[in-house]
C-alpha cells in the first residue's frame, strides 16, 4: 500500500459522530460532537500565505508559514470552478444541453474496451487510500517510472489529463516529495508529435504543439490554474498493480497551484484519464469514498464493477461533446426527515458530481427551500454574524455548546434513491468557531448544478460508466 507524505496530512481534530433516529424512523436530525465538526483544514486568516517566492535555480517556488489558502480564498476558487462547469453547459449551446438532457454518449476507444472487459466479468481491481489535503481537496499516492517514485496525485473527476511536476522545471510549486526526474526512470519515454496518442491530444484540446519532436501538453482549469509540459509515458504503479506505458503530463510549468502535491490524477470520462486508460485491464467501473479527515483515510478502487449491494442507485448522465463529466439529476430534497415541495421542473437542468469541487451548487429555488427548511430545523442555535462568509449562508456560532442537533439533509435521486449527507458532509467550518451549510445556490433554475466534495464526505461514490449509473453508499469510510 501506498505511503502517505507526512507534509500532506493535516492536524485534524478526532472524528467522534453519534446517529439518533426520530419521528417513526426518519432521521429528522443527527447529535454530534463539536469536535467533529473541527477540521482545521486552512489557514486562519491573519496567518494567510503573504508571498510566494520562485528559486531561479530550482524553479520550485518556497511558501510563507502558512501556505494553505484561507478558507474565503479556497470558497472563491470554487465558484470560478462551478461558473466554468456552467459555461460548458450553457443554455445557449443547444447541441451540448441536447446531449446531455438526452444521455447520449459515445464513450472513448479505451472506454468501449472496458465495457468489453466488464462484458467478461473482469474482477482485477486496484485499490489506494485517498487523503484529505490543505485546501479541501483529496489526493492519492502513486508510484511512477522504473523504479518506481511515490509522488502524491489530487484526484479529479472533474478534469481528464494526469500530471507531476517533471525536472527540468521552470515553474513549479513545492510540493511533499522530489519531483519527478524522468532521466532516473528506465521505462520514462516521451510521446512522439507523428503518434496518434499526440493527435488525439489535440483533437480533445489539450494539446500544445511540438518541441524537439516530443508532444506537448496544456491544461487550464475553472479556477485559472495551469499546467505544461512534455506529454510522456512511463510505468505507473496502483498499490500493487502496476500499469505499463501510462499516458501523462511531464510538467515542466505550473501556476494557481496551492496543495503542496506533485501533481493531479484525472478521473473523468476523456480518452486521457485514469480511468479510461486501464479500462481495459479494470473495467469502466470505479468508486471512492472521500475522509472527513486525515484520520479516517478513504480509499479509491478501479475495477468497483456494479459495487454491490447497500447503493441508491440513478441513471448517469453524459455529454459526447464533453466527455470529461458525470452527471445526474435530483428529484427532491429532504430536509430534517421531510421532503420539501419543490416543482419538478426545477430540477430538470441536472448536477455534475465532481471531486475536485467543494460547494454543492443547486437551483436557486431548490437552494432557497432547502435553506428556509434548515434554518427552521435550526433556529434553537444563533446565527452567526451577517459577512461571516461571502458564499455561504446560514452560518452559525456554537459558541458554548459541546454538541448540536445537526438537522438532516438528503438528495432524493431520479429514480427515488435517497442519500442522506453526513454531518462532516453538510457544514464546513469557518473562521475557527462558525459553521456554514455547505451548499450555495446558483443565480438561477436553468444552470447546471454541482455536487461537490463536502456533500459527498464519508459516502462510497460509484460511477459504473458501462451500466450507466451513478451509486452512493452511505458510512463507507
């Protein structure tokens, strides 16, 4: 099993949760402890990072005393993440809403070999923890190259094309391990510009040319952060699997990055993914279940199949134009045991399930029940300060209690599956000693929305691509 860097783990507070069930079985709200509630997880703000400075001989940029951005700044990044999502699903590209509304999909190359290998009852699977970083976002510990090099990976549903930072780099961010020399690598290998791997990088928009007949890579992102480099190959290793010729970004320049990991493992539906590239050998299937904290660690599993038994299940969603994302739709939402009376047409626009966001996005007038309904439920606790948070709302001030009767919410899915989120899934913490519901609205009922980390917190999440669905399994990890 993978090791974990002790860099990227974060001092958290113990996990301690007590479930009580009312009102003829519903589970109307949750007691739990303060302390579980404590992530620590940011920087406090007057020790927020002030500068960032580039060593000219490393190219490896060296952080203040506190790095990790503050809670605000992470929030902020978030909302450009879910505004770009937005824009690729824009009401004005009828051909991709069509799409999309319609759950066409014509799957990859490599997809359409894993549905074959599922066809054969694959059952080889790799599974690797995953851990709560810094900035609210969750990473995994690879091996990569012969012999193989640890080096600590974001995960993200939300994007296609792995990467590390590579030496020679002239623009990198510090991170929990060397970076990654591909000269010390015997099975290293650059991709060829002639090759049909480089042509089909820049058909899908992430190419970057040429340099010295090696392709080139370019990744942006919704938050304004990048990545560039050689695209390359080399041997990755999964626990104890191991992957020859895996497909990935040798970055060489990188900006907007603030977790102090090596690179990002992309997890989406694109040719260039994780999960795409070893379909073959595992299947279409995968599943994760993201830790509160890094004392609980969760786990990613390639190879999840169908995922057995214990999952609501709901028809996944897709977009051929934009591969990349996984979506579904919401019929309802419950909140403290009852589900409120919400037109169905409201939810008619659908969620993208990404781990790589942080806020749940819902329509806005889902958000506004969901938010009347909770602070009904929660009216015996104060309110916190009006502009304790600039996006989230209802915050509050717990000040003097030890517990909370923490009002429940779960997402009813198409279809009638329903998921309760866990407490750690439902408030985030904010400046040390208020607590905000981890959900934001959009401006309107036609965008698309997004379920994001938080909400999935503690649920094992299973995207089964070739039965096309979506699962949740509550209390996985």
């Amino acid at each position: 099993m993978a090791s974990v860097p002790k860099l990227l783990l974060l001092v958290l507070c113990s996990y301690h949760t007590t479930l009580f069930a009312h009102a003829g079985g519903d589970r109307s709200y949750k007691v739990l402890s303060i302390d579980s509630l404590k992530s620590g997880s940011v920087c406090p703000e007057s020790e927020a990072l002030i500068v960032s400075v580039t060593s000219q001989s490393t190219g490896v940029s060296t952080d203040g005393p506190c790095s990790t951005p503050t809670l605000e700044e992470i929030l902020r990044r978030d909302e450009l993440r879910a505004a770009y999502i937005q824009r690729k699903f824009s009401v004005g590209d009828q051909q991709l809403r069509a799409a999309y509304t319609q759950q066409k999909f014509s799957g990859s190359d490599a997809t359409k070999a894993g549905s074959a290998g599922v066809l054969k009852l694959l059952e080889q699977d790799a599974t690797v923890p995953v851990m709560l970083g810094s900035s609210l976002e969750y990473a995994i510990t690879v091996g990569i190259g012969s012999p193989a090099v640890n080096q600590t990976m974001l995960i993200d549903t939300g994007s296609d094309v792995p990467w590390v930072q590579c030496k020679p780099c002239s623009q990198c961010h510090s991170q929990a391990e060397p970076l990654f020399d591909p000269s010390s690598s015997s099975t290293y290998s650059p991709i060829s510009c002639s090759s049909a791997t480089c042509t089909k990088l820049e058909q899908d928009k992430a190419g970057n040319g040429c340099s010295n007949s090696e392709c080139q890579y370019y990744a942006k992102y919704g938050d304004g952060s990048r990545t560039s480099g050689t695209y390359s190959s080399d041997t990755l290793t999964l626990g104890s699997n191991t992957i020859p010729n895996f497909q990935f970004g040798c970055g060489r320049a990188q900006s907007g990055m603030h977790e102090k990991a090596a690179g990002l493992m992309g997890l989406g539906g694109g040719a260039q993914s994780l999960v795409s590239q070893t379909a073959g050998t595992f299947g279409t299937a995968f599943s994760y279940c993201l830790p509160p904290t890094s004392s609980s660690p969760g786990f990613l599993k390639l190879g999840a199949g169908t995922g057995g038994s214990g999952f609501a299940k709901t028809p996944m969603i897709r977009s051929s134009p934009i591969p990349t994302y996984y979506g579904l739709r919401l019929e309802g939402i419950r909140v403290g045991g009852k589900q409120l009376e919400i037109p169905a047409s409201v939810f008619s626009s659908g969620l993208v399930v990404d781990s790589g966001a942080v806020v749940s996005r819902l329509p806005k007038t889902v958000y506004s029940a969901l938010s009347a309904a909770f602070k009904e439920g929660m009216k015996k606790y104060q309110l916190a300060p009006a502009g304790t948070s600039s996006i989230l709302d209802p915050c509050y001030d717990f000040s003097g209690h030890s517990d909370v009767e923490l009002t429940s919410v779960a997402l009813v899915l198409s279809g009638g599956g329903v998921v309760e989120l866990s407490p750690e899934g439902t408030l985030l913490e904010r400046k040390g000693r208020y607590y905000c519901l981890a959900l934001a609205g959009n401006s309107d009922d036609t965008s698309f929305g997004v379920i994001g980390n938080v909400a999935q917190r503690t649920i094992e999440v299973l995207y089964d691509i070739g039965g096309e669905t979506v699962g949740f399994k509550t209390g996985a990890c």
